[in-house]
C-alpha cells in the first residue's frame, strides 16, 4: 500500500502492481473471495476487515496508499479504517456519485488509485488530506505513487526518474513491472521500491493483471516467500 504503478494495455485492459510497507509482526490473509453487500470481492484483508487492495464484480479495483499529499502526524485513533472506505467502494453501484458524497472526517489521510471499467476504461485518485477532498480522473497512462508517510518529496522524485528510465529501457508487461518492483532502487534499503528499515519494510507485493475475460490476483508474501494467485471471472460490460 505504499507503492504503486498502473500500467494500461490497449484501450480495455491494465496492470496494476502494490507493495505493501508495513510493520514486519503486521498479521494479513492471503487473498480470497468475499461477499459484501451482495458483491464478490476478491481482495487480502487486514485484521481491520478492509484491505489496502481489491477486484470487485462491480467491474473496479481499488488499491490504497497511506498519506495524502505531504507527511502527516497519525492521531492514536480515528473513526474507520481506510480499508473500509476501500470496500465502500468496490461495492457502489454508482462510483462518482459515492466518493463525492462520502464522509470522510476523522479518517487519516490517504491516496486511493481507483480503476473502474463499465462502458470504458478509466483511472481514478482520490487524496484525502484530512479536510480536503481531491477526486481527478487521470489519463490512461502509467503511472507511480509513493506514499507520503515514508518517503519525502525528494525520494519521490528518484523513485519517479527510476520509473521513467525503466519505461525507456523495457517493454511493459506484467513480467518485467513486478521485475521493477522488486528490484529498482535494490541496494538502498531506505527507499528501494523493496525497502527495509528494520520497524518498517515491504512485506508483500500484490499483483492485478485484467484481461478481457478476467482479473489475475497474484500475492507474494517476502515474508515467507509464498506466492498466492487466484482468478476472478468478471462480468459481461454491456456497452450503451
């Protein structure tokens, strides 16, 4: 939840790569099929119930980053876990309209990149700064975020130029952006793309390849070294 690329294939299809940055003892399930509100869900969940990254049949994934647009001090409690907000989400009938009108006060700050495909393929970033509200569609076209909590200003940048030299140097595709996510920025274990700073590291990184007929969830946890991939069969687009 503290890295992440998309990467869009064709005019239908994306590739959208987490890793998640967290407190090593930080207990997380594998992914698997839930059902909220009547939705299908497949998603890893946290032992808040949420999770930091999602497919639901709704045709949309949502992927969480912590922090918004620049560091903030955590309060010892707030009122919901983001992980909620990202189930909220994953399970509304009607995207735009739900994240404009969610309450969002006295929960801590966050980026979420959501990517919806009903009619057409669009991307999403929602920041909440803790009073503000900011909801941009993006261009189809790839992209990374940082997560402000561990990474200033100034890591962001070398971690773009290293994403930005990647993308001149190598065909993108599932097998060599998951490369870049292990392996950019290997020998500075501050603020590597896999980094490690002993109270926080990257513990997993999640992988969410959408074709046509389906999405492709690949989990690997660095932990343990396991590799979780499961299938979840999308729905029909009917197009108006």
């Amino acid at each position: 939840m503290c890295t992440v690329t998309i990467i869009p294939k064709e005019k239908t299809d994306f590739i959208l790569t987490s890793n998640r940055d967290e407190a090593p003892n930080r207990v997380s399930l594998i992914p698997d099929f839930y059902t909220l509100g009547g939705t299908k869900l497949l998603f890893p969940k946290d032992k808040k119930g949420g999770t930091w990254i999602g497919v639901s049949e709704k045709n949309r994934v949502v992927c969480v980053l912590n922090g918004a647009l620049t560091f903030h001090k955590r309060k010892q409690n707030y009122r919901m876990s983001r992980g909620i907000v990202a189930n909220d989400f994953m399970i509304s009938d009607k995207l735009v309209e739900t994240v404009q009108a969610y309450n969002l006060i006295d929960i801590e700050p966050f980026t979420m990149v959501i990517i919806d495909w009903n009619q057409e393929l669009k991307f999403y970033e929602l920041v909440w700064d803790g009073i503000n509200k900011y909801f941009t569609q993006l261009p189809l076209e790839p992209r990374i975020w940082s997560s402000s909590t561990l990474y200033s200003q100034e890591m962001k940048k070398e971690r773009q130029e290293w994403f930005e030299d990647f993308k001149l140097k190598h065909s993108l595709n599932a097998g060599s952006i998951l490369n870049f996510h292990k392996m950019a920025g290997i020998d500075n274990e501050d603020y590597g793309v896999v980094m490690n700073r002993g109270f926080v590291k990257t513990t997993s990184i999640t992988q969410i390849r959408k074709t046509r007929e389906s999405c492709i969830m690949q989990y690997e946890n660095l932990q343990d070294k396991t590799v979780t991939t499961k299938t979840f069969k999308l729905p029909q687009v009917v197009n108006e």
